[in-house]
C-alpha cells in the first residue's frame, strides 16, 4: 500500500507540475511582432466595421470587444471602438480608448488625432491643440486626419459657451394704476 500511495503522490505532483507549464505563454508568444495580430481577431474586427457601417452600433461594439478578448493588441480594434463611442456621443470614453491605442503605438495618426477630436467635443480646447501638435509633428506631410481634427478644434471654439446669470431675466418693475397726469 506504500507504493500505491508513493505513486499517487509523484503523479499529482506532476499533473500539477503539467497544469502549470501548460498555462505558460510559449515562446512563440514571446516571439510574435507588435503589428502581427492573430487572424480571429482580424476577422472579428472586420465583422465589426460591416455592422458599424450598416448603422448596427451595439453589435459593432460586441463584435470589436470579442476582437480585443482575442487579441488585446489589435489597435484597430479599439481606434473602432473608440469612433463608435463619439459616434454614440460618449467623447470621454472615446478619449480613454485612444490613450488605449496609443500606449501600443504612441505615434499612431489616426489615435492622435481622434483623441484631440474627443477631446475638442468634450471642450478640452488647449488639449486638443496639443494632440493637434503632436499629429502635425508625426506627419510632416498634408494628412486628412490632421485637416479634420483642426476643423473640429475651430468648429468648437466658434461654439459660444453661455454662462447661467446671463440667461437669467432682469426683472421688470412696473407699478399698477399709476396714472399719467400733466
């Protein structure tokens, strides 16, 4: 009976030792390029953008979070899914999407410029100037992006912002059965 339980034992701990190598990321992981994505992912981004054009913005939403439950690294996925919450009018969360994106590639045009895009929505001006100065750092050249984020900077400075005590009415004093007399 000793070497019953001898046995049972070693082999636990190599069904343990077993489990844990197995949940190791492989060195093909450790090895894969920052830009290759894996293909599910790629192909549920792609699902995602047919529902966002189709105007199915929820679907668009689960189908580009599946592609990041894939592959976490898939930039595209969450510029995607940051341009589906401006679409929805969430510029803050929009904004959270794309410092996402560019954590992965800080020079990425189409993050920088979307998050000064938010950034004006949500009336933050001056920081949408400095993402615009960063995008025109990044491309030197006439990049569409760069025109539509200092159109979006100047259609929301051009938007006047009114404060609460100006719109409150003065109140008029007029007295009741005064008579005008010469």
């Amino acid at each position: 009976m000793k070497r019953w339980e001898n046995a049972m034992r070693v082999g636990f701990l190599a069904l343990t030792a077993g489990a844990i190598l197995a949940s190791l990321p492989t060195a093909s992981d450790a090895q894969r390029a920052d830009n290759d994505i894996f293909p599910r992912s790629i192909a549920l981004q792609h699902e995602g953008q047919r529902a966002q054009e189709a105007g199915e913005l929820d679907s668009a939403i689960d189908l580009y979070e599946s592609a990041l439950a894939a592959d976490p690294r898939n930039r595209s996925a969450i510029i995607a899914l940051a341009q589906v919450a401006r679409a929805q009018g969430l510029p803050g969360k929009a904004i959270g999407l794309y410092r996402e994106a560019l954590v992965l590639e800080p020079n990425d045009i189409v993050a920088l410029t979307g998050q000064g895009e938010a950034l004006a929505d949500k009336g933050a001006l001056e920081l949408a100037r400095e993402k615009l100065a960063e995008a025109q750092r990044v491309c030197k050249a006439n990049c569409p992006q760069v025109a539509s984020l200092e159109k979006t900077i100047a259609a929301s400075a051009s938007k006047r912002v009114v404060a609460a005590e100006v719109l409150v009415p003065k109140p008029v004093v007029a007295t009741v059965g005064a008579s005008n007399q010469n």
